[in-house]
C-alpha cells in the first residue's frame, strides 16, 4: 500500500466535508468551506496518481471551482454516468452541475486563487425544498433518482429524470438526517440520523422497510455526518457511528432479516463514515498452488472521529490495515476508485490523503460478469444489473431501464447531439458576433453599447449579450422527448413551395409533413412503404369555366400551359399531418395510383386538411378513430396540447384510375371526444353510392346518408358541414338536423372551416364565402381571394375562421389576410418579412401575466415571429429612436389587428403593452389617443 | 443561489489623470431571464474616515437581461473634488461597484485606487490644496475585493403564484413553434346549447 497526501488538494486550509472520485477516474470533486461561501472544487486525478504528472506544470491540477453555495458544502457526488454533479450544503439546496459547452477558461472573479477554470462546470439546476442544512445526497443506481437528507429530518427523493420533480419526501426520522445509502439493487435507500436510528425504506412504495434502533441506542454525542454504505452484493449494509458495550463500532447489518450480529470495532471514536470498495475480490491465486475455490469477499473502508481510518476484507477477522494520525481533525468521507484499487479520504483538516493498494493486497477483483453472477444467484436475473457496461445485455424491465439503456445509447455521441459530453466540448458561441470578434466588440463597447433614459430620467444599459447559454440544459434529449408535435409544426413547416406543377416535386413536397411523425424511431417501422407509397397530392387549381372534375386533372398536365391564360389562381391547400396513416383498405391501389400520378393525367391521389377553429376545449386531442375491419389497430391518439386553437383535422380522399372513389374514411374531431367519420360508399343503392356522415360525442351519436361522395366534413360544437363531390354543401346541427338544404357552389370544395354558427368555405376557384348559418345571412359572398393572391407565386398555406366568424387565410410567402365584411376589404393581419417586426423591442413592457392575453387568432398567425424579434433587437445595433418608432409602428399594427379580427383578449393584450410603451417612452401625444381608444 | 454571477471587471482607462470618468466593463452570466433590471453602482469612498464621505458617482440600470453571458461598460463621471476632504484626497481609498436586484444588494466588487501626484516635486511637496488636475489615479485592478449577499431573487410569493395560475404553458421542453397556446374563452357558447334547434 501506498499513501500520499497531496498538499496542493485544499480549500485554503478550510475544512474539506467531501470527496468524490468521477466514475471515469480522471478527477474527483472536493467540497467544504469557501472563503465567505461553501466551494465546491474540482481536481484533476492524474497528478495524484502519478508523481510525474504532478511535476508536470502542463498539466493542470485544478479543473474547475464553484463557490456558488452560499454556505459550507457538506456532500458532492458524482451521477454514476459522470455527466453531473451533485452537491449540498448548509444553504438548505442541493446544486446539479454538468459541465457548460460554451465557454473558454476563466477564473471566480475575485478569487483570491489567480488559477483559471480549466473546465466549466455550471449549475443547471438548484433543488429548493430542505428546510435545513443539506448533509448528504446519494445517487440511485442508473441515476434514476437524486436522494438528500438535511438537518430539518426529511430525505427528499427527487426525479433525476426531471428536476426539480420530487418523488418523495421520506418522513420519520426525529433527529438530523446525516447519511444516506441506496441498495446496489435498487430495492431500498438506508438512511442514518441523529436519533439513534437507522432506517430502510423501501423504493417500490417508499415506505419504511425497517427501523434500527438497538445498535445506536448507547450512541451519545454527535458527529457531523453519519455516512454509511452499502456493500457492492448488496447483501450487508454498514452503519456509521454505532456502539457495541460502550464501545464505537461501525454496525454490520444484513440483508436478510436486518440482523445486527456483527461489527467492525477498534476505532477508539465514533466512526462518521463507511464507504464500501465497488468490487467484490476474490483471493489471488498464489502461482504454483491449486486453484481451489473460495468465497468472493468485500472491501470496506471506515473513517472515524479519532482521525484514523481503517480498510477490511469482509473475509478477515481484522482489519487489513489501520492507519492512525493520518489527519489532524475528523475523517469526513472516503471514496473509492472505480477499480477499487485507489482511496481518496479527506477530513476536517482540509486536507485529502489517497491510499493506493496493489492487487496482491486487496485480491483479484472480480469482472463485471462476475459481480453480475453473483447477483444473479442472489436476486435473479432482473436485478442483477450494477453496471453500465450490462445494461445492453439485459432484460428490460421497467420504463426506468428502457429511458436509461436509451440514455446510454443516446450519450454514445453525446457531444453532437447535445453538446454535453465531457470531452472534446466546442465552444457554442465562438468569440465571434456578427464577424466581429469579441475584441473588436470591447473596443467600441461603449460607444456601441444601447443606452436609453427611462421615463424618470434614469440611464438605462442594454447589454451586450455575448454567449447565449446552451439552452440543452439538464435534459438530454431524451428525457424531453415529448414527441414533436406533427399539427404544430406543420403550420410552420409546410408552407412554401407546394404549387409546383410537376408531380414529382408534389411528392418531394409531402414530405417535410412526415417528418414529423417520424421522428420518433419507433414510429418509423409503422411506415415503412414511406418511400414507396408516396402520395402526392394536388393543389386545386381551376378556373371557373372548366368542369370541376377537369379541372383536377388538368393540374398534372396543362396547369403549365393553361396557367398564364386563366385568370384564377392556383391555390394550393397544404396537407397538414398525418397523411401517413393511409387507410389500409385503399393501399392496394396505391402503387398503382402512385406510378400514374407521375405519369398519368387521369388519376390522381389528393389529400386535404382541413383546419378548423376550435375555441371551446383546451388540450383537446385528436383521435383518429379507425374503421372496422382495418388489420392496422394503431390508431393512435395525437397529443395535442398546444395547437388547441387551431385544432387539426384530418381529411383523406383518394381516387384510383376508373374514377372512383375508393372506400376513403375519415374522421374529423372537434374535440377530444367528439368524432365525425365519414365512410363512403356505405352501399350501393339503385346504382348510386351512399355516403355517411357519422358524428359521436361521449356516446351520442348521430348519422346522415348522403347521395355523393364527401369529400370534406368540418365541425364545430354547434354546426357540423359536410361538402360533396357533386359541389354541395350540407349543414347540420350539431345533433344532427339538417339546418338549410344543400348549398350549391360553382365548383368544388377547397376548404372547409366551422366555428360556432360560422360556417366558411373555400372553393377551387378561390372563392371565399362565410355564412352565419344561425342568422341565415352571408358575411362574406363568394369574394376573390385574387386581390392578396394576383402578382405573387404563393399559394394558400393555411385558412381558418375566427370564433367571431372572421375569415383568415395565411398564404405562402408567410403573409396572413382576413377579410373584412364591413369594409369588404382584405387586411393584411401578419406578414414574416415585416422588418418591423425583427426589431421591435417592448420587452420590458410584457409582464408574465399577459402571456394568456397574447393567444388567440393573431397570435396564432405570428406564431414565434414576435419571440424572434426579441431575439433581434437584442443582437442589433439599431439606434435607439428608430428601434422605438419601429416598436410603436408595431405594436400600432398589432392592435389594428386584433381589433379586425375581432379578438378582444388581444386586443386588451396589445392595448396594455402599448400604453405601457408610450408610458415608458414618454409619448405623451399618443399617450392620450390611448385613454381614448380605451374609454 | 445567485442568478447573476460577475464574471469579470475590466478597469479601462487606468491609470488615468484623477478628473478622467471611471470606466467598468462588466461581463456578467445570468442563469435565466430576469424579469427585472439590475442596478449597479459606482461608489467612491471620499474619506475611508466616514461614509458620510461616501460619493454615488453614478447608477445605471441594465436590461433586459435575459439568460446567458453579457457585458457592458459602465461609465461614472470623477468624484466631485468638493465633496472630498482635503487631507484624504491624495493617498489610498476605494472605490466600489454595487448591483441591486428588487432593490437587494447581491454583489459589492471594491477596489483600492491610490491617488498620487506624478509630478515627483509635487509628490515630494504636496500643495495643501490638492490640485486634482495633476492628480493620477491608479485603481488596482489585480486584486478585487468581491463580496456576495444572499437575496431573494424571485418576486414575492404571492405573485409567483400569480403568474403560474395566468401562464400554464411555458413548457420549455416544447418546440417554440408550437406555442400559440389555448384560445380565449370569448362568446363561448355551452356545447350543448345547439341541441334545441
């Protein structure tokens, strides 16, 4: 055995209460007492366990400290996969560290240390809920969860997985809670306090599984911490300070029954802390003689009071050796290297002492599969998994295992994906803005650097933002996983570009729309004729004079030629998702119809969606309900929280060569529990093909034949429409009464939208209309959209209808109109190029409370523009008048808009935040057209 | 913990002729967007006698600061020579720099400045009027003196609260895109009120 007591690791002579080896080995954690504050420190390993590299001024020993506790660190713990750092301490919170990805050395500014951090640990996350001093936090296996324990007498268990999530508070103890051990199996976490107990509970329900008493009743007096550990087989855990007649033992209890027989005495004061070796040893085979099997062992280190420590093999009456007088103060912690070969100790004195033993000592660690054969003789199989290295390799079992195995596999590139490895980190903001270097920038700082008055006269600085931080933050990316949300992002995605005549590009356009149903992996094997099958779909184009029909074939051969002549517009409705589910039962044709969109005019495979207005349910959720007979049950429900007011349908409609339709189904929902299907071609009756419309909510349901095919169907909670091949449309209640007979239109349906007693339709021919189907009047009659849409390539990429009845239709090239009924005129409502809009800046005029303000239609045809703007402002340089007549020209536009479309909440919204401008400004002419426009 | 960290202070201009403004580069991290601005100041220490001596050259708010690394220069005009007192006015004082957040103190950066003649027969003779035109001033800007408080950095409770009833949303782990949140509740009709027509 070797033993060194490295000087250079200290906290200036302050106490050191902690130490942790990175499960890598490369370097270990340090926590204790800053200079006003606690400090967490971490060192590099390399030159403890090597002289030369401690002579070696290249080599740095110091990586990184933190003095962001702002009272004395009591524990720091490496997670078991490495990434992070946790810490506690007397400031009541426990600290998650990872290591940042963005930024070059630096230094704790004011340190009297002049040493520079050679990593960038930076705290992601902050656990508030101890009422008193942290004094231990404890990793689980696999870093499901994060335990502490604090003085205030609870143990939080927090979601590792998602912080600050608190799993569970474990109350019981009557004293402080100093120690905390989890199970290696991951059955139970032990916990050691001041009062005289130790206690075991379980992590099935986190109920107490048992309660020790008898060892610790003699136990007078108090040490700082009370660390006990479990042995690697999981089969004795060990308690720190306990007494056995009078004398201070560390308590040996087993696994099974809890039986308290045996201890490691000798310590001459109380023992503060236990730490078992992570491997089990088996005897080394002398050369020469027999092999003969013996029982594997553990290794077990005790620290104590009485400042000496002491190491035993669980296979040796004595310890194998003691060392007295090691430190001037208290034992605090030990931790072990991962081989098991290596032992950092550090005590009160604030200074750390590192053992090394050979094999020879210690014995033959055993390998992985050997530590797991033990367990799997003990446990069974499911729970033999102590390491990363077995996790590939066995049987998942719980949802626990399956995120962790994804994790691992996930960090086997960590640093693409996430920036979060530990090695090779690129800094994620160079020192360049704008082509400006970050010394160019200082330079002209001041003269560059925004300064305003506030209203009272005050300077006011912008600052400079020169690093971003990587938003990634805690949570790799599985852990936020939450499925990119196809309805969401398919209203940004799926704009542009889509009017292409030839079929190919048609098909090229569809697919940005799967992507977002693809991106979870799994879901990619339900579709995997994703290439083969691919659907185009056309936009409709049509001048009023061609038959309807025509019209869309002519789209795949003639649109080229006949375009420049006809005065209509292309116009192009844009698949929103899930076109992917395609029905099974019309697949068979699908290859077919596939080859001959591209090559035949005659046929053609079409898909729509529809968008509809939905004002009444939040988190609504749109179920695809799947017809009988389907071999495919999966369907799916979509979760759909965000798009709540634009809530997605989906239409499908396929034609194959002869003209028919095939058995096209689909579903509209309205909310999440209202469902409208269509089947057509129900039955054939007298040579005509029936059509059904069926709509059910919370078991009601209701049924309409129809003599034509449906090509779309909307609803809202009052009125559901339903238009047709043969150019009807047909409105019914929503219990299922024919409100007026069919509505003939000049030409086919292009889309379809209901919103209360709105019912809005928009042709082929790109017509718009709107009715009030209550009052029986037209808001809008059959008006052109060639006024937004003549001079420009863009098409139509999305429409939809206010709950007031209010037509909006955004087009491609990122403008959105609406169409005022009493001026009878197009308003452009939202435009994405707008410059205005990139450099507004009335930040500081939102206050968190108007978040909900901001929803509703404008906002939902803005979209992020207004975040992106922010972003912007902050980044640019634009003098500061203009950036304020351009915010006030913005936020003149956005109340205009609002009011337009009738958006009352907006309007309130804007309303605030522009008085709050002027206010802040000192606008004082406008201010006074605002009381007016608010009276 | 704190959410705003000093990262560095570059002192420019230094030394500098004692009439000369004060010139800070502050380069400070923020860990997530502050809904208010930050207050520093500049404070010279006229007299290490008294505070009464104390000189709040200047104070400036910085925002918005959302989260991430920033920087700016703080720029402060000299101490007003009259309010110094004459014997202190060559010789070692200090000269701090404070931020407030809500009003609560969390950082307090102080540096020694020595004022000295450069002149060396005026540095032998000091007029017994100081003649701050020939005054140089020397900040030490190797060896800051970096105190931190403790504060409450969220709002008071009663309105956090407030704000998590109003905005139940801002679930960063959702695509920007995806945030147009849920429709206003106007003219919100009960779904079953169509059922009698």
């Amino acid at each position: 055995m070797k033993l060194l007591k490295p000087s250079w690791v200290n906290h200036n002579g302050k106490p050191i209460f902690s130490v942790d080896i990175h499960p890598d080995g490369t370097k270990f954690a340090t926590g204790g007492q800053g200079e006003d504050s606690g400090k967490v420190v971490i060192w590099n390993m390399a030159p403890v366990l090597r002289e030369e590299d401690e002579r070696n001024e290249n080599i740095p020993k110091l990586l990184c400290q933190m003095d962001n506790h702002l009272a004395c660190v009591n524990c720091v713990r490496w997670s078991n996969n490495g990434l992070y750092l946790a810490s506690g301490g007397d400031d009541k919170l426990v600290m998650v560290w990872k290591r940042a990805a963005f930024i070059g050395p630096s230094t704790v500014f004011g340190s009297s240390s002049k040493l520079a951090n050679v990593e960038q640990w930076r705290c992601v996350m902050i656990l508030r809920n101890h009422t008193g001093d942290v004094m231990d936090v404890a990793w689980s296996p696999h870093d499901v969860w994060l335990a502490s324990c604090s003085v205030d007498n609870t143990i939080v268990i927090w979601n590792a997985r998602k912080f600050p999530e608190i799993v569970m508070t474990l109350k019981g103890h009557t004293g402080l809670v100093k120690g905390l051990t989890w199970d290696p199996v991951g059955k139970y976490i032990a916990s050691q306090a001041d009062d005289r107990s130790l206690k075991v509970w379980r992590t099935m329900d986190w109920q107490l599984e048992t309660n020790i008493t008898k060892p610790f009743s003699e136990c007078g007096g108090t040490t700082h911490v009370l660390r006990l550990s479990w042995s690697p087989d999981g089969q004795y855990l060990v308690s720190a300070h306990a007494m056995n007649n009078s004398g201070p033992t560390a308590q040996i209890i087993e696994r099974d029954g809890w039986k308290t027989n045996m201890d490691f005495v000798g310590h001459r004061k109380a023992v503060t802390v236990v730490k078992f070796n992570p491997k089990i040893f088996k005897k080394k085979q002398k050369n020469g003689s027999t092999p003969k099997p013996s029982c594997p062992y553990c290794c077990c280190a005790v620290g104590s009071k009485d400042r000496s420590l002491s190491v035993w093999l669980t296979s040796l009456k004595r310890p194998l050796v003691v060392i007295h007088d090691l430190f001037d103060k208290s034992i605090m912690d030990i931790t072990w290297t991962l081989n098991g070969l290596g032992l950092l100790v550090c005590s009160m004195d604030g200074t750390v002492a590192f053992l090394d033993f050979s094999q020879d000592e210690l014995g033959d660690p055993l390998n992985e599969e050997e530590k797991n054969a033990i367990h799997q003789n003990i446990y069974g199989k499911s729970l033999a998994i102590t390491m990363e290295s077995q996790l590939s390799s066995t049987i998942i079992e719980n949802p626990e295992m399956l995120k962790y195995q994804q994790e691992r596999q996930g960090n086997q590139n960590p640093n693409e994906a996430q920036g979060i490895g530990p090695e090779n980190q690129t800094p994620k903001l160079t020192n360049v803005l704008n082509g400006e270097s970050l010394e160019d920038i200082r330079k002209n700082l001041l003269k560059k650097q925004v300064e305003t008055r506030t209203a009272d006269g005050r300077r006011r600085i912008t600052p400079l933002c020169i690093a971003q931080l990587d938003t990634a933050d805690f949570l790799p990316a599985l852990f936020n996983s939450v499925p990119i949300l196809p309805g969401s992002s398919a209203s940004t995605q799926l704009t542009p570009q889509i009017s292409s005549d030839s079929s190919t590009a048609n098909s090229l356009g569809l697919r940005p729309s799967h992507d977002p149903t693809t991106t979870s992996p799994n879901k990619t094997s339900h579709f995997p004729s994703l290439s083969t099958n691919t659907f185009s779909f056309s936009g409709l184009s049509c001048s009023g004079t061609i038959e309807p029909m025509k019209a869309l074939d002519s789209r795949f051969t003639e649109r080229s030629k006949a375009m420049p002549g006809v005065t209509s517009v292309p116009l192009t409705i844009v698949v929103l998702w899930f076109c992917l589910r395609v029905k099974d039962s019309s697949s068979v044709k699908e290859p077919k119809g596939k080859d001959e969109t591209s090559s035949d005019s005659e046929d053609k495979i079409m898909v729509k969606s529809i968008a509809k207005r939905k004002g009444e349910m939040e988190g609504a959720e749109v179920v695809e309900k799947r017809k009988k007979g389907r071999p495919r049950k999966d369907a799916k429900t979509m979760p759909f929280p965000q798009v709540t007011f634009l809530l997605s349908k989906d239409a499908w409609i396929s034609k194959s060569t002869d003209g028919a339709f095939s058995e096209g189904g689909f579903t509209v929902s309205t909310d999440g529990v209202t469902y409208l299907e269509v089947e057509n071609e129900v039955s054939v009756v007298s040579g005509s093909r029936l059509s059904q419309l069926k709509w059910s909510r919370e078991g009601r349901e209701w049924d309409v034949l129809l003599p034509s095919r449906i090509i779309i169907a909307a609803g809202s909670s009052n009125v559901v429409a339903v238009a047709c091949e043969d150019r009807t449309l047909s409105v019914f209640t929503a219990c299922g009464r024919r409100l007026i007979p069919s509505i003939i239109l000049p030409v086919p349906m292009s889309a379809l939208h209901c919103s209360g007693h709105f019912v809005m339709a928009l042709t082929a021919s790109a017509m718009l209309s709107v009715w009030d189907v209550q009052k029986q009047t037209a808001l809008v009659k059959n008006e052109s959209l060639n006024p937004i849409l003549s001079g420009t390539d863009a098409t139509v990429s999305q429409s939809f209808l206010t709950q007031q009845g209010v037509a909006v239709v955004s087009l491609s090239n990122g403008k959105t109109y609406c169409f005022n009924s009493s001026l009878e005129t197009w308003n452009l409502i939202a435009d994405k190029q707008d410059s205005l809009v990139q450099c507004t800046d009335f930040r500081n005029c939102v206050s968190a409370q108007d978040a909900l303000g901001s929803m509703g239609p404008l906002a939902l045809t803005q979209g992020r523009n207004l975040s992106a703007g922010r972003l912007a402002s902050r980044l640019s340089s634009t003098p500061h008048h203009l950036q304020q007549g351009m915010t006030l020209a913005f936020l003149e536009k956005q109340l205009s808009s609002a009011l337009i479309l009738l958006s009352a909440s907006e309007y309130r919204h804007w309303l605030l935040i522009y008085a709050r401008f002027l206010v802040n400004e000192g606008e004082a002419v406008r201010e006074g057209q605002c009381h007016c426009s608010q009276g | 913990m704190a959410k705003v960290q000093v990262l560095n202070v570059a002192v420019l201009d230094n030394p500098s002729p004692f009439r000369n403004p004060f010139q800070f580069e502050i380069t400070f991290e923020c860990m997530e967007d502050l809904p208010e601005d930050l207050e520093w100041k500049i404070i010279y220490v006229g007299s290490a006698e008294s505070e009464e001596y104390d000189q709040v050259l200047d104070s400036v708010l910085v925002g918005p600061v959302p989260a991430g690394r920033h920087m700016f220069v703080f720029q402060a005009d000299a101490p007003n020579t009259g309010l110094i007192p004459e014997s202190d006015a060559v010789g070692v004082t200090v000269v701090l720099i404070t931020c407030t957040y809500r009003g609560q103190e969390f950082i307090r950066i102080g540096y020694y400045v020595n004022n000295e003649y450069t002149d060396p027969e005026l540095r032998e003779n000091p007029p017994v009027k100081p003649d701050y035109t020939q005054l140089q001033r020397n900040i030490l800007a190797s060896n800051p003196r970096v105190t931190r408080f403790h504060i409450n950095w969220e709002a008071t409770m009663e309105k956090m609260e407030d704000s998590e009833n109003v905005d139940p949303a801002p679930n960063a782990m959702l695509p920007p895109t995806s945030m147009p949140g849920k429709a206003p509740p106007l003219g919100l009709m009960p779904d079953n009120s169509m059922d009698c027509l």
